[in-house]
C-alpha cells in the first residue's frame, strides 16, 4: 500500500516533470543548433579549400611565366597567356570568397 502525496511533494514532483521537459526541449534544440553549425562550417571550409587550390594554380602559373621570362628562349606571347591565365584563377577565388 502506497502513501498518498502531500500537497508539497506534489507540487516539487510537477516541479521536477517540468524540468525533465525543460531538459528534454532544450537538448533537442541545441542539437540541431550544432547540426546546423556544423554543416555550415564544413560548407565554409569546403569553399576556401577550393579557393585555395584555385590559388595555388594561380601561383604555378605565375611561377611558370616568371620562369620562362628568365630562359633564354622566352616567347612573350605565351609568358603573356600564362599572367593573364594566373590573374584569371585569382579573380575566381575571388569571386568565390565573396560567394561564401
């Protein structure tokens, strides 16, 4: 046989079921506040990953024309495409910085 509650444990034990719930609702809205963190800052990451792979083409490019204008044997013409193709991938990662 079970002792009936007193009006005060009643009280603390709804007390208590609103905490619980409290709880619960809360937990639920922090995870998906890290999911969406989380998602965001992979896409963020993913997008300067890719600038920055942009960039390095960029950088070979420079380094092959800067190369060529030191040999012997330079052909303006393609030292001009290899600058213009460099300014070209830097303005991408550009326009993909600005995107993010």
């Amino acid at each position: 046989m079970t002792t009936p509650l007193t009006a005060l444990e009643r009280d603390l034990l709804a007390c208590v079921e609103r905490l619980v719930t409290a709880c619960e609702v809360s937990a639920k809205e922090l995870s998906g506040l890290e999911e969406r963190s989380t998602t965001r800052m992979q896409s963020q990451m993913d997008g300067l990953a890719a600038c920055v792979s942009v960039l390095i083409q960029s950088q070979v490019a420079s380094v092959d024309a800067l190369n060529g204008l030191l040999s012997e044997g330079s052909n303006y013409g393609r030292l001009r495409t290899q600058l213009e193709t460099s300014l070209k991938l830097v303005k991408a990662a550009e326009r993909q910085l600005k995107q993010n």
